[in-house]
C-alpha cells in the first residue's frame, strides 16, 4: 500500500469522524431546554431604504417603538421560571437596563465640550 492510498484513508476517516461528531452536536443542541421568548422575538427595524430617508428623530421614534415591542412580546410575556434576577429581560431583575441611570441599550448622542469636526455613527 502506497503512502498516498494511506493518506487517503486517514483522511477519510478523519472526514467521517468530524461529520459524526458534528451529528452528535446537533442531536445533542435539540435536547435542550426551548427556546425563550428573547430568543425568538424578532421586532421590526428600519430597512435601508427607510434609514437613508429617516433623520435622527425618526430614528429615535422607531427604536422606541422596537422597545415598546420588545417589552409588550418579551418582557411581559416571561413567566414564572423566567422572572429570575439574572434575567435581564425580567422588569424586577437588577439588571433590567431601563433600571440604570443611563440605559447603554439606547442611541444617544456623545458630544464634544468645543466645535465637532466630525460624527460618528456606531
């Protein structure tokens, strides 16, 4: 047998190795626990075309209105098990952002103390 039919067959083997176990993970990921409401709810955002026409304003208005979803399909849609502390989502967590002085979730505005010469959008 030649060094490369053997080759072959090791990398064959290694093949089928990595697509079992990759398998296994699969079957595995479907064993556990369903899905959360956080996980699945998808709330609508502007599109492109929409953010190239919206000003700051409109931009503003649509992300209130995602986190008024968010609140009405995620948070207030939790239940019992869910109402944990380490919860984010859950309104009594301590972690819950609108809890903060400053809620990091939502867009603001970081301004220079002098003359801007330049944004930045992230």
């Amino acid at each position: 047998m030649t060094l490369r039919k053997i080759l072959f067959r090791v990398f064959i083997v290694l093949l089928l190795l990595l697509a079992a176990g990759l398998g296994i993970r699969a079957y595995r990921t479907l064993l556990g626990p369903p899905l959360q409401p956080w996980h699945t709810f998808v709330p609508q955002e502007l599109v492109a075309a929409e953010l190239d026409a919206a000003d700051w304003e409109k931009y503003l208005a649509q992300e209130q209105r995602i986190f008024d979803s968010v609140r009405a399909n995620v948070t207030q849609q939790l239940g019992p098990e869910a109402r944990i502390a380490a919860n984010r989502y859950y309104d009594g967590s301590p972690m819950h952002p609108p809890k903060f002085a400053h809620d990091w979730n939502r867009s603001y505005v970081m301004a220079p103390a002098g003359q801007p010469v330049g944004a930045v959008v992230l």
